[in-house]
C-alpha cells in the first residue's frame, strides 16, 4: 500500500492505474471470486511479459474484502 501510495505521488497518471469498486455478493462465492482472481492475474502477466521487451518491474495488486460488518446496525 506504501508503495501504491509514493506511485500516485511520483508517477505520471499515464503508467499507473488506481481503481476499486464496491459490490454486494454472497460470502459463500469468496472461494469463487479468489479463484477468478488468481486465474486473472497469472493470464494477465504471462500475456504482458511475452508481448515486448521488459523494461520496468509493475506491481499488480488486487484485494478482496468484506466491507460491511454483518450484525453491526
């Protein structure tokens, strides 16, 4: 998170990408969605790091939590 924090300060927007969405789902479909997840990222970068010559280290970061707090009024 750190390190998302100094890019937003020190890189230009144009090489960096920030972004969230909040959305109602099923507890039960967490084993789901961290499975989609996974499959997203490894086809992501195995797509990225064959298309051209490597010339800087990203960091991919996605997170999945539960953002209410059920019981809690």
């Amino acid at each position: 998170i750190e390190k998302a924090l100094d890019s937003i300060a020190s890189d230009p927007e144009e090489l960096r990408d920030a972004s969230s969405t909040t959305f109602a789902m099923n507890p039960k479909n967490v084993p789901y969605a961290i499975e989609r997840i996974r499959a997203f990222r490894r086809q992501l970068t195995d797509e990225l790091e064959v298309m051209d010559e490597s010339e800087e280290v990203y960091n991919l970061t996605v997170q999945l939590f539960p953002s209410s707090r059920r019981g809690v009024k």
